[in-house]
C-alpha cells in the first residue's frame, strides 16, 4: 500500500461513524443492523424493505462527517439507492452499476479490499522486527547483562532479556525500570 493509498483509507476512515460497530440481531421482531457499541448505539447500517422480495441496505445520514458521533447532527436514515452515484467514468450506466456514496459504505469496501495488503505488511514487519531484534541480541551481548545491558540476576545463557527487563523495555504494567 503506497502512501497514497494509505491517506485516502485513513480519510475514509474518519469520514465514517466512528466505531467501534457490531452486529444487533433481533430475530423476534426481523431486525438486522449494525450500531456503535457506545454512544448510546447508533444507527450505522440497518436493512429496508425493497420492492415485493428484496432488502436494501439503509444508513444514518448526518449533516457533518467529522468528529464525535454525538455531534454529527443526524437526519435519520436513508435507503441506499436514494444514495447512489455513478461511479466516475461510467455515467451512461447510471442507475444500473452505481456504488453507495455514503461514508459507512465506502469505508465497509475500503476495509475488505484493503485488508490482504495491510495484513501482508503487518507480517512483513513482524519478520523485520524478529530480524531487527536478533541482530540487537546478537551486539548487544554482555558478560553478565541482559539484552538491555542491565545487570540482572535473571539473565539466561544466551543472555536474551530477562522478564523484569523485559517489562522495563517495553513499558509493560505501567512500570518503568526496576524496582
């Protein structure tokens, strides 16, 4: 993912209902929709009756797409086909390959296609940080100290960090350094 790319999703981002979201499923009385889990649970994404046997997806509109959910100024929710757009380029198909131009449907597409690729990066890192913290455990060796060059009474034969130095590290429980 180029920084491009990774600007327009973190823009996507923001213009969406803040989450984080999940699913409200109320089979007594037929409701499927998606709410914030805080806030008071709004109203992301929520299904309406569409023709003799179909469903269309219906989200909440707000004057503003920025900033805490409580301050947006809801107008209530709008079935998506009232907010479809032609996608750029393909004007002559209008009303036939439309997208939802609404944040929460854009941002539900965004996530989905982007998520291999971040995926793929957050392994990727994650083998750089294992290479990275050898070549740190290999140079940092010390007769006597961890990792961290921190005399300890814990340090293991191939002196990789001790639990305590560990936690002071990284910062863990709040604690720094040791006691």
């Amino acid at each position: 993912m180029n920084n491009t790319e990774f600007k327009a999703l973190r823009e996507q981002e923001r213009a969406a209902t803040p989450g984080p979201w999940m699913w409200d499923m109320r089979t007594g009385c037929k409701l499927a929709q998606i709410v914030t889990t805080h806030s008071g649970m709004y109203y992301v994404m929520q299904f309406a009756r569409w023709g003799m046997s179909d469903a269309c997806p219906v989200f909440q509109v707000y004057e503003k797409y920025d900033g805490p959910v409580g301050e947006r100024r809801g107008r209530g929710m709008v079935r998506a086909d009232k907010l479809a757009r032609s996608y750029p380029g393909k004007e002559h198909h209008d009303g036939f390959d439309d997208y939802i131009d609404h944040p929460d449907a854009i941002i539900m597409v965004a996530a989905r296609n982007a998520l291999p690729e971040l995926l793929d990066t957050i392994e990727r890192q994650a083998d750089e940080n294992a290479l990275l913290l050898q070549a740190v455990r290999k140079y940092a060796r010390l007769p006597n100290t961890c990792m961290y060059g921190r005399d300890c009474v814990e340090v293991e034969r191939d002196h990789s960090a001790c639990a305590e130095c560990s936690k002071w590290a990284f910062g863990l429980d709040g604690e720094v350094g040791h006691e």
